[in-house]
C-alpha cells in the first residue's frame, strides 16, 4: 500500500493535534505517513510543524510532514481528514454566552447545545460542509472524522448534505468509563459496555464485568461524600435517571432544566464539584481569554524542553480507527452516525452516538434497540431543537432558529417565548457577519 496521507484541518488545535499524531505513528501501518496539516492562522501552523517534527524525530519515525494555508492541497489524495476547527475567535462567540447571561440564562460552557451551541452552529456549520465538498472532490474516498463542536448540529447537517464518510468523535465515552470502572473497583480493561444516545448525553445502558452487572457497585460508590461531590449533577441525573450519561457535570447542567434555572440550584447543584468547578459562569470563556494570553509560552516550552517525549498511545479514537480504515485490527468505537433504524426510540436520521465499528470498509453501526424511556425522553427534546437548528441554517429560516432555542430546556425554564424571541434577535444581530445563510433577520 502507498504511504497514507493523514489530513488535518484547524491544525492550530496543538493539543489535539499534538496528541493524535503522536497515536498515528505508534501503528505500523502508519509509522510512514505523509501529515499534512492545515490551518488558518500561520503562526499556530508553524508551531503545530515544529512540534510534529520533534515527535517524528524523537519517535525516529519514517514519516514525513507539510504545513500548509491552502485547504485545497491539504486535502488532495488524504486517506483520512482530522477536522478540529474553531469558527470565529473569542471575540465572536463569547457573545453566546454574555447575551443569553444578559436575559438570565447563566451558561458556563456553551459549546455543544442550547441557545449557545445553536448559535455556534450556524457559523460552522457552512464550513463544515465547504470543507466536505473539497473532500468529494479531492479525496472522495477518506473519512472524515470530526471533533468540532457543536458535534451533533455538524454531523447531522454533513451527513444530510454531503456523501463524506464522516463521524464524530467525544472522548466523553472512554473517559466516563474509565471513571465509573474505578468507582467500582475493576480495571477498565475487563470492564464490557453499552453505551448510546447522543453526544454528551449519551446512556450507560450496560456497564458489566464477565457478566455481572456493575451498576450496584457504582450506586454504593455514588452514596459516599467524596464521590458524589465529584460529580454533583451527573450523579444526581444517575441517581433519579437510574442510569449514567456521557460527558461531565458543567456541560451536562445547561443540556436540561434542573440545575441552572435558579441562582439557589446553581450554588447548590454547579459550584462545589470537585473534578472542577461548573457553576462558575463562562467556565470556558475565562479559560480561552487566560489560554490566549499564555499558550505561545506554554507551546514554546515544550518546543524547547529537553525532555524525552512520551510516545505512549493514549485513548482517542481517531488513531485506532483509521489504522482499522487503512487495512489494520477492526476497532469497535462509540461514533456520531444517522439513526438508521439504530436506536428504535430515538428519530430516524437523527446523529446519533452508538458504538460503531471501523474496517476496511468503513463504518458500520451497531442496532442498540430502545433507550430506557426516561433517557429517550431527554435526548428527543435535545434532538428537536437541534434539528430545528439544522433545518434553520441550511434554508436560511430565523424562525426555525428561534424555535429551536425555544424548545431548549435551559432558556425555557427561565424565559418567556418573548423574551426568548428578544435574545434571538439580539444574538443574530452580533453574529451577522458570520452567518453566511442568512440574508436578513426580522423575528
């Protein structure tokens, strides 16, 4: 086989990019790889080089790597596509959560659902799916793997829009096990489960060892102090819902209405956890203003550093799958797939988040049946106002839009269908420049 080509998209993403190339080359079938890496902002392009150079020289690895601003060359021929975009700086989105604060919707992430992750979707997705016509043109036969938020609103609209092979990756899944085997005192490695729904919210339906089911150990786990506080709101949601979902406390307080709409629940439910702290207001907005004033430090010393490199493969997906892709070990994943008859209780073509396996053949989703009732119930409200979100930005429909934040749980526990109409409109106000589907808004 000719040497791969790894294809990565927002380059300047240095952790990712950083940590999934040092996956790639621990695989045989990889360790020759072409990486071309692609991004918009030259200097971060720059050190994302630098910094793969000095893991391929560290690693002494026969593979080869380019930098390029041109989307177009970095595409042409790639057997797989990293997409790890950002659309628009702090400047622009940071709106999406001051605005909704504004009108009394207290968000501390905002990246993947709600008023915040709609808006964030109508900017990306019109590049996600530009970028996934260079793929149909220039290298039609790769996968895209995607790890841009907001994961579910972007897949959806690809896999509607376009014939790329492409899923969505979290490592919400693999990490939430691994916590919950440790809960229950078994190692990861013996630990077998399902897990489905959608991204960041998706269920823990099975979680065993050799058969037994674990779910009565965690529950004794969740009953002491030092664990529950850990995770306040996923192991209350664990505790009523009776099963565990996906992704940490701080994203999963704003994806429903029992935690957020009052300051008292706030300080009760969002403040005192202890794997870190999700009440606080704009959690990821403070952290992008301090990483933007510190990351060319940050990048520079570990540039210069004379440490050895660890080379030790970690736990994303994405180097595992590709290497099953390439003609390696098939690879069982939890992936962002449409709902072809895979969750009975969930909408057919929703994206969906189940295990899938990865071959030489691509992706193949696994049928998981019916979600528990009360875990459907939740992921079909998310689904509505996400689809409605979709539909609004392929048409270009800002009615669509506002209904779409009117069905989000978060901004209905705490506004009026006017006021949510207001925020709406105001949010599409800053946001105009960068909403290239929408000629004008009058709500």
């Amino acid at each position: 086989m000719a040497r791969p080509k790894i294809c990565f998209i927002g380059a300047g993403s240095l952790g990712f990019t950083r940590g999934l190339v040092r996956d790639l080359l621990t695989f045989p079938l990889m360790r020759d790889s072409h990486i071309s890496l692609m991004d918009i902002d030259p200097e971060r392009l720059s050190f994302a080089k630098t910094a793969v150079e000095r893991i391929i020289e560290f690693g002494k690895y026969p593979a080869t790597v380019e930098a390029t601003l041109d989307r177009k060359q970095a595409l042409k021929g790639a057997n797989a596509v990293l997409c790890t975009i950002l659309v628009g700086g702090t400047d622009v989105w940071r709106h999406d959560i001051e605005i909704p604060k504004k009108y009394g919707v207290n968000i501390n992430v905002g990246d993947t659902r709600g008023v915040s992750g709609i808006f964030r979707a109508l900017r990306t997705i019109p590049v996600m799916l530009d970028i996934c016509r260079d793929i149909e043109e220039l290298c039609p036969d790769a996968i895209l793997l995607n790890y841009t938020n907001p994961m579910s609103m972007n897949c959806r609209a690809m896999q509607m829009q376009t014939s790329v092979k492409v899923t969505g990756l979290c490592h919400s899944v693999q990490g939430t096990a691994m916590m919950l085997a440790e809960w229950a005192g078994v190692k990861y490695e013996d630990v077998d489960y399902l897990c489905a729904g959608i991204n960041h919210q998706a269920w823990f339906i099975e979680f065993k060892k050799n058969g037994k089911d674990l779910y009565p150990a965690i529950r004794r786990a969740v009953q002491k102090k030092e664990i529950y506080n850990k995770e306040l709101v996923r192991n209350e949601m664990f505790l009523h819902l009776g099963y565990y979902v996906t992704e940490s406390s701080g994203h999963n307080s704003e994806y429903n209405w029992w935690f957020r709409k009052r300051p008292d629940l706030i300080e009760k439910y969002c403040t005192h956890g202890t794997n870190w702290n999700p009440g606080e207001y704009a959690f990821i907005l403070k952290h992008y203003l301090k990483t933007e004033k510190t990351w060319k430090k940050q990048v520079k010393k570990w540039l210069e550093s004379k440490e050895p490199i660890s080379l030790e493969r970690g736990h994303e997906y994405a180097a595992y799958i590709i290497n099953a892709y390439l003609g390696g070990e098939p690879y069982l994943f939890n992936g962002n797939v449409p709902n072809t008859g895979l969750i009975d209780n969930l909408p057919e073509n929703a994206c969906v988040e189940v295990p899938v396996l990865a071959t030489r053949k691509g992706f193949n989703p696994i049928h998981v049946g019916k979600l528990p009732p009360q875990c459907a119930a939740l992921n079909n409200v998310s689904i509505a106002s996400e689809e409605m979100a979709v539909q609004g930005c392929l048409s270009g429909n800002p009615e669509m839009v506002f209904h779409a934040v009117a069905y989000d749980p978060l901004s209905a526990a705490v506004l009026s269908l006017a006021e949510i109409r207001k925020m709406v409109q105001e949010l599409f106000e800053k946001n105009k420049k960068y909403l290239p589907t929408f000629k004008s808004v009058k709500l």
